[in-house]
C-alpha cells in the first residue's frame, strides 16, 4: 500500500506537463469523493500517477490510496478502472464549484463516444446509419458543453441529463465503426457555430422545438418536425401509467405548492405546437394550481410521466390514468426515429437533416467555432 498527497493548487499545470490537453479533449465527471482518501484499483502493467514531485510508477500488484490533486494513467495506453470498470484516457482528482473532490476523466473526443454509443443504444442490432446519426449528435453535444465553459473542471456527467457514459466496459466494434466512418464531424448551424446535439428515445411522432425547453440562442436553431410516422415500432410510442392521487400529492408538496388536500381534480392545461403539454391544472380543496409539465416529471420520475406529450388524463378509483406519447424531452433527434428511418433505407445524413433542417455537417476543427 502506497500513500501520495498532493494539493490541488498546481494541479493545472501538472495536467499540461505530464499530459497535455488537447482541443479534442473532454472531460467527464465519474464520481464524488465522499471521504478524503479512497482506494483506486491498478489495472494490469500499472499506473503512471503525476504529483508535484513529478512522476511515479505504481505496479499492478499493489493498491493506491490517493488525495486530492493528482492525475492518474495506464501504462502503455491500457484502460484504467474504477469501480470495476475500464474507462480510456485519464483520472484526474478535480475540485468542484461546491469544493468537493470531483473524479474526473479526460480523454480524447472519439475515445469518448466509443463509450457512449453503447451506453446510449443497441449497437449491437440496431442499423449501422442510425449508430453513425447518433455519433455526430453526440459528438457535436459534447463539443457544444465544452465550448458552454472551457475552464469547468468538467464539460459532462455519465447520466441522462447529459448523455449516458459507462466507459470502455460495453464498447464495441460497430460502435467503433459508426464513430470512425464519421470521425470529427459535427452538426453546425447557420453561422458556422457547433449546434448543440439533442436526442431523445422516441419523439411520439413529432419533435420539439429545444426553445419550449431551454433558453439561449443555441437552442433557436433545434426545431420541433414530423418524424413521419418513422418511431411507431418503438415500444414508447403510446403508452398509459397510472399514478396514484398520493404520489401526486406528495410529488406538488416537494416542488414547494401549498395546497389544501384532497385533489379533486387533475388536467391537461396549455399545449406547446407540438403538442407537448406546457402546464397542468390541480384542483384543490382550496383552489386551483397550474404545475409546468417538465417541473412534474421531474420530480415523479420518467417512469410515471414518460414525456410531456400527454393526451389524456383520466380519474379512476383513488389513481389518475396518464396518457401520452414518446419518452423523452423530445428535442433533435429522436432514436427510434432514426432507427426505423434506417431500416427504409435513409443514410445518416438524411436522418440528421430531417431531426435538425437547420445544420449542416462539418468537421470539427481546432480553430473553428
């Protein structure tokens, strides 16, 4: 067992000595450091851990228990692990804006997606067109939160509200072919800047414009289209849960609303032109509540409210019947469409001009925008 410290003060400069980081780079936050020191795991052939003494070597055969400032790599271009995991590329320990350590990893853009394709959908069945519309989405998703703060100590998480991570575990060789055969390119829109690539499971047969959801000119670009009819295989295309008045109850008291019990009643409020629900009307004992849709989901989940698409809601013995279309915010391009879009036959670059009719596809360049 070995034991280094280092602090965090020329962590910046230790980064840029021993690995430099290129414009290609991203960096991703794996995990918090709840306690000051924590265990990593040595993959095989070992790690090369930068302190400010400069560097060391750390055999396979041993266990590192590390604090705060330090930067770690694998031999010879092997994956690190955490957790059990291989991840590419780097483990840097970052200090967060809350001033708790941050596990970060940083690596090379088409590293990156190597992980995500896998993470984000079926590479394995699913049609190699849809696999290359989903890389240039991705890419240009990450590149555009790089650019929102270059300086961040870290552009993405690993979940859904960013795109779903899992590292090198799952990654494999039609993945890799879908983000190789379209290497650096990335959705631009009208000015040339990088457009920030939404995607969602299933649009419920016509996407969002991303302006109803997010605010910024970025999003002025992303509008809401017909997928024509392409989404109708997937299984979210339609789809009625049913919530009970408790869980709603409970659900408006966490976001804040005052109101007295029972609800009396629960309905469908304005619609938005794609016909995604914005608000919806609670009827108290004591009066009236308008509740944003995306506010709700939020907090009961996507199991319970899949979308904001709804189209019916229904009282029944002590429960409400929700009906809706599509899962997800609905906003780019929508994977079950690209999916059946494939299996007619449309390529890649037709999938992505129908999800976003604004964009052009580039490559990515260091100087560009």
């Amino acid at each position: 067992m070995k034991v280094f410290s280092a602090s965090l003060a020329s962590l910046a400069s230790l980064a840029s000595l021993a690995f430099p980081l290129e414009a290609q780079q991203i960096r991703v936050l794996l995990d918090y450091i709840d306690k000051p020191q924590f265990t990593l795991e040595v993959p095989d052939g070992g790690l090369i851990v930068t302190r400010e003494e400069g560097e060391l070597e750390v055999s396979s055969s041993s266990l590192l228990e590390v604090d705060e400032g330090m930067i770690f790599a694998a031999k010879d271009g092997r994956h690190f692990l955490w957790k059990g995991k291989p991840y590419r590329g780097r483990l840097e320990i970052k200090k967060m804006p809350d001033g708790r350590l941050g596990l970060v990893n940083s690596l090379e853009m088409e590293d990156y997606l190597y992980g995500v394709l896998p993470s984000e959908m079926d590479t394995k069945t699913w049609p190699i067109e849809t696999l290359k519309a989903q890389a240039v989405v991705s890419r240009s998703y990450a590149y555009y939160m790089i650019g929102v703060d270059p300086m961040a100590p870290f552009n993405v998480g690993t979940k859904t509200s960013h795109q779903v991570y899992f590292g090198a575990a799952f990654e494999d060789s039609r993945a890799k072919e879908a983000v190789d055969s379209t290497s650096g390119e990335v959705l631009r829109d009208a000015g040339g800047a990088i457009m920030p690539g939404y995607f969602h499971s299933c649009c419920g047969g016509r996407t969002e414009d991303a302006r109803e959801l997010w605010s910024g000119a970025a999003s002025q670009a992303v509008l809401g289209v017909s997928d024509i009819g392409a989404c109708k295989k997937s299984p979210h295309y339609s789809w009625v849960t049913s919530l009970p008045v408790d869980d709603l109850e409970n659900a408006l008291k966490q976001l804040g609303y005052d109101f007295q019990p029972p609800i009396r009643g629960f309905l469908i409020g304005e619609f938005t032109r794609s016909g995604r629900v914005v608000s919806l009307k609670v009827i108290a004992q004591d009066g009236r509540l308008t509740v944003p849709t995306d506010k709700l989901r939020l907090v009961l989940g996507p199991n319970w409210i899949k979308s904001t698409k709804l189209t019916q809601i229904k009282s029944q013995g002590g429960r409400y019947l929700i009906y809706g279309n599509g899962w997800g915010h609905g906003a780019g391009l929508c994977q079950w469409g690209a999916k059946g879009m494939a299996e007619r036959s449309i390529n890649y670059k037709k999938i992505l001009k129908r999800y976003f009719p604004k964009a052009t596809i580039g490559n990515f360049e260091n100087n560009g925008r």
